[in-house]
C-alpha cells in the first residue's frame, strides 16, 4: 500500500493482529494422536513405479482377477467359470463331502450365510479397499475368488493332475496373479472359508504352498564338506539357541504387527513374511545404509572375502564373519526365472504402500545384491556358490535385472548396515587386503603353487651356498694354518 509521498509501507503486521490466522494449525494441536497404526489397506500401485515404461506388464493381472480392482475385465473373464467350479468343490466339502449333486438349496445357502457371517465377525472386507463396493455383490465376488484361491491350492499341494489335464489352468501364470498387489483378498475371507470345512488341514495347506512354490529348501547337491558345515551350523545354532535369547528385530518385523493371531493381510504380505524371517542378525541401530560403500562380488573376493551360501532360507540372514586374513560373507540361496521380475516388484510396491507395516526388507535386499553385482562375472561367481540359481537366461540378464530393479530405491537405513560396515572395515585393512592379494596371485592354481615353491627352493638353495661358501672362505685358511702348527 502506497503512502501520500509514494513510498511503499513496509510495515510486518503480527499474526496476534489476524484472528483468523493460524485456526487450522490450533485445531491441529487440540487433535489426539492415533493410538495404533490402521491395518493396510489392499492399494493400488504407486504412480511412480506404473510410470518407469519397463515395469508396466508387472502389475495386472494376465488370466484371472482376485478382489475388486481387476473384476469384470473382458480377457479374464474365461476363468470366471472355474471359479464357480471352486465354489461347487467347496460347498461339498463344506457339507461333509456331499457330492454337488447331492447338495439342496439350503445346504448352498447356510453355507453362504455361514461364510458372510464369518468374514464380516471382526470387521467388514470392504474396508480393506480404498473404493467402495455394493455389499451383496462384494461378498458374491470374495466368496467366489476365495473358492478358487483355495481350490487351487489344494490342486498344486496335492500334485493333482487336474492341472495338466485343463487347458484353462495356467499354473505359472495363475501363480503370477496371485501375488500382484491388486489382485489381492483379504487373509480374512480365506480365515472365513478355511473355518466351515471339517478338514483344518487346508491352513497348513496355504503355508505347505508358499513354500513348494517360492522357498528353496536348499534341494541343490553339497560336497562331503559343505555337509559337515551345515552339521556344524546346524548345532552350533541349537546350542545358541539353547543359551541364549532370542533377539527381535530392529524396527519390528512384520509378524509382530499383525495382532494377537499373527494373521496375514493377504498372501502378497505372507509371502513377504515368509521370505525376509524374522533374524536380527543384519538389522542394527547404527551408523546407516549410506555411511558404506564396498565393491562388487570379484573385487571383494580379490579383496580375501570368501563368499558361501547360508543354511537360510530368509533373505534377512545375511551375515559378515572376518577372520585372521579373510572375511566369510554368508547369503541366502535365491531363485531367479521368469516370475522374479514381477513378484519383486509387487512386494516392492507393497512396502511403498503409505499404510503398510513393512521394514522394507526387500527393497533393502535387492540394493544390498545390487551393490554385490555390477556384471554377469558377478553373477558367475553367485551362480557358482549355488546362492543364485538362474532360471532367466544369461548372467548379463540377471546382472541387469538387479541393476534395474534398485534403481530409485530407498532401503531401510538400518538393514544389513552391520554386515556392510563389517565388510568395509575388512576391506579398508591394508594388511588383511595385501595378505589377500598375495595368496590370490600364488595360490589361485597348482601351477602357480608348484612355481612358487620352486623358486622357494631355489633361493634357499642359494641361501644355502652362499653361506657354505662363506662358511669355506673365513675358515679354510685358519684350519691349513692349525694343520700346518700340528705336523
């Protein structure tokens, strides 16, 4: 505002003088806290990752649709029909094994019922999706999906041949969209369904699958001395075990946010559950992921790190040992085939999700493999201590795969940085590093060791007829002169 002689009034009113200034920060403080996290809601992707052009076939589904985001698309509509053959094989279950045709009218509808009342006992699963769904026709679609999630399990666990003998199940793809972020059911509706069948061992079942599907259990062939290490682990982790209590991990697992019952959201959340553990052995308080740097696979092996392959199964059992003259870096064996791409981005996707409860230890995962691979001779050298196995092609494939997956990632700060500040702390030893590197350039292969010895021998030969010939020059003259005074 100008004044009468044209300067400008550069007064600053106080915000005691605005009234109305700052009510929407008052109202902000008289607000209480949350007392707990709200459960995750099943989300849709982040932009981010759908936009990055290379990613854009990992996330919908290809044959069938779980849940509500994907229902009702013309190409997945086929397998709409087997999902009402899932629902005749539960009802009969549900009824003791009745056969369809024998199943009444009110078998079918106290059977429903049932299952309504079951999913909807603690809360309702619409809240489980960010949108909203009209209520009969929502149930209709979980009780049909859930059907069929079980039903195919069933068939997988149980090596039936009904799969090779349709046309229409797809194994492999069926098991790709049954771990997409937005092909996912709430945990609950399978609790319901899994609760109205006399047979409770179909709970075991949905554990039994994700483990014959995605967790290795170390099938791969060991030498007699690989054994013996495993022997040794083996009991050296039962006495520990034994002696010790067990430590939590740092920043709470998964599991431990669940809830009393340690229940699942969905199987995208078990499967991540069962894949990272629960091992504190790489989470620390500590110094952060960005505080370390160290170099790939071949440097750090060329640097006296050995590298082996761990007992574990979980992705968070990565453990640093440094010895006298090497250092020992342990890793989980880890399947890499057609499937990885996608499934990893889906759970990447899900512990971006702003309500989960992730630590997210697989995205820390795929940047701490990142850093060990730089090229496919980094690659070699996993694939050939059995830590990856390579079902996807080249090791040029797997190398980029790794390399693309972590770009624009973020891990959690404290996961693994123990074992990188271990590892950084072995390689920054000049002594440990030279020792290394001696060993490395003469005893890398029998005929460098052979040489090495030669010259060994060679030079102590030298050694020691240098020293003869000394030993004659200083004492020759003083025993003729000793001989000559004695005749």
């Amino acid at each position: 505002m100008a004044d009468g002689d044209g300067a400008s009034d550069d007064r600053i009113i106080p915000l005691s003088e605005e009234p109305k200034n700052g009510e929407w920060l008052i109202k902000i403080m008289k607000g209480k806290n949350p007392q707990s996290r709200p459960k995750p809601r099943i989300q849709r992707v982040d932009i981010t990752l759908r936009e990055i052009k290379s990613n854009e076939t990992c996330f919908d589904p290809l044959v069938v649709s779980f849940g509500p985001y994907h229902h009702g698309k013309p190409r997945l509509m086929p397998m709409e029909n087997h999902k009402e053959v899932a629902a005749r094989w539960f009802v009969s279950l549900a009824n003791n094994n009745l056969s369809a045709d024998a199943i009444t009218e009110s078998n079918a509808r106290a059977t429903y019922d049932q299952f309504v009342v079951e999913a909807t006992k603690e809360s309702s699963p619409r809240d489980c999706y960010a949108d909203k769904f009209e209520f009969k026709d929502f149930m209709r679609m979980m009780f049909l999906d859930g059907c069929f999630i079980l039903h195919f399990m069933h068939l997988v666990v149980k090596c039936s041949d009904e799969l090779s003998k349709s046309s229409h199940l797809n194994q492999p793809l069926i098991l790709r969209d049954m771990f997409l972020l937005e092909n996912q059911v709430p945990y609950s509706i399978l609790k319901a369904l899994m609760s109205l069948m006399p047979d409770k061992s179909m709970e075991s079942n949905v554990e039994n699958f994700i483990d014959m599907v995605f967790l290795l259990q170390h099938e791969t062939p060991q030498s007699r001395s690989e054994c013996l290490t495993n022997a040794i682990s083996f009991l050296t982790e039962m006495f520990s075990s034994l002696t010790k209590k067990k430590e939590s991990t740092v920043g709470g697992s998964n599991s431990a946010d669940r809830g009393k019952d340690n229940m699942p959201f969905h199987l995208l959340d078990f499967l991540q559950s069962k894949l990272i553990g629960n091992s504190a052995n790489s989470s620390s308080s500590g110094s952060g992921y960005w505080s370390y740097y160290f170099r790939s696979i071949i440097e750090l092996k060329a640097a006296g790190i050995k590298i082996g392959r761990s007992n574990s199964k979980y992705l968070k059992d990565i453990q640093f040992r440094s010895g006298i003259f090497n250092g020992h870096l342990q890793l989980p064996q880890f399947m890499v085939d057609d499937a990885t791409k996608t499934r990893l981005l889906n759970l990447i996707a899900y512990e971006m999700c702003p309500d989960g409860l992730s630590d997210r230890a697989v995205t820390s995962y795929i940047c701490f493999l990142d850093s060990l691979i730089d090229h496919a001779e980094d690659v070699k050298e996993l694939r050939s201590k059995n830590i990856l196995l390579n079902r996807l092609g080249s090791d040029e494939e797997v190398a980029n795969l790794f390399n693309e997956l972590a770009n624009n990632l973020t891990p959690n700060c404290n996961t693994y940085s123990d074992v990188m500040k271990n590892i950084q702390k072995h390689s920054g030893s000049h002594v440990k590093v030279w020792i290394a590197e001696f060993m490395h350039t003469h005893f890398t292969s029998p005929w460098t060791v052979l040489a090495l010895m030669a010259a060994i021998f060679v030079i102590a030969l030298t050694v020691v007829q240098t020293v003869y010939s000394v030993v004659v020059v200083m004492y020759l003259p003083l025993y003729s002169i000793r001989t000559c005074q004695e005749c």
